[in-house]
C-alpha cells in the first residue's frame, strides 16, 4: 500500500522533479518497446503495468518481463538474474557471448547478433529493420 501511496508523491525540487521524469521517461521507453517487439506476448501479459513485487526495483513487473522475453528471443542480458533488484534504471549490460563472430560473414550470424550489430548501427540499415526484424525504429543511437 505504501508503495502505491510513494507512486503519487509530487515532486517538489527541481533535482527530484528531474529525477522523476528521468525515471518516467525510462518507463515508457521500455513499454513501448514491449509493445512494438513483442505486440503478442503485451496483449496476453496479465502484469498490471503498476505492480512492482520489488520496492526497492526501478523496473515495475511489466518492465521485467520485457526485459526476460528480450533475454529469452534477441539477444542475452547479462545478470538477468539481478534485474529486478537493480535500484537504477541507469543501463541493461549487454556482452558477446561469442567471440569469434566477426570472422563470419554478416547473414550467416545468428538472429541476436544481426539484432546487435543492427542496433549499433553496424548491420542492415534502417530501411531493412521491418523485414528482417518486424518492426522499424524511429531511429537508431550510434554506439559511443
């Protein structure tokens, strides 16, 4: 109860007020991805987008099952297994689980690492995203 009471505080600084939109804004970034990714799996999900079983988690129980059915079918999360407790939204830790994929040609990798070296702008371009992927992003971020 005393969660769901904390979900109504307005922020009354500019610091917490920058916080809360950074965090709201994280939220809908990854809900919006379920929806576009996996339109299915968010139709039959009986998850309340508000529950969150962890207080002390910056990802409501919806978001962490996007984020094991993004594990399950693109690509590997690293600690899969602490996502839930993690206290900040601040980053989803990626790794190659294969090293030695850069000696192979790019549409014999498997389906993750076409996703992966997509994302990072470094596979098939935009235009190519809704057949091979089935969805098109409004952009891509280049890799830092």
């Amino acid at each position: 109860m005393l969660a769901n009471i904390q979900s109504f505080k307005i922020p009354i600084t500019c610091l917490t007020a920058i916080i809360y939109l950074e965090n709201l804004s994280e939220r809908v970034n990854l809900l919006s991805l379920y929806q576009k990714i996996f339109p299915e799996q968010w139709l039959e999900s009986t998850i309340h987008i508000d529950k969150q079983s962890h207080p002390a988690s910056a990802y409501m129980d919806r978001e962490i099952e996007f984020i094991q059915l993004v594990n399950d079918h693109l690509f590997p999360i690293e600690y899969i297994d602490e996502i839930e407790f993690s206290p900040e939204h601040n980053s989803i830790p990626v790794s190659p689980q294969r090293l030695e994929w850069w000696n192979e040609d790019f549409e014999e990798l498997e389906y993750s690492d076409k996703f992966l070296l997509s994302l990072m702008g470094q596979g098939y371009n935009i235009s190519q995203w809704k057949l091979n992927f089935g969805f098109t992003p409004d952009y891509i971020a280049l890799a830092e």
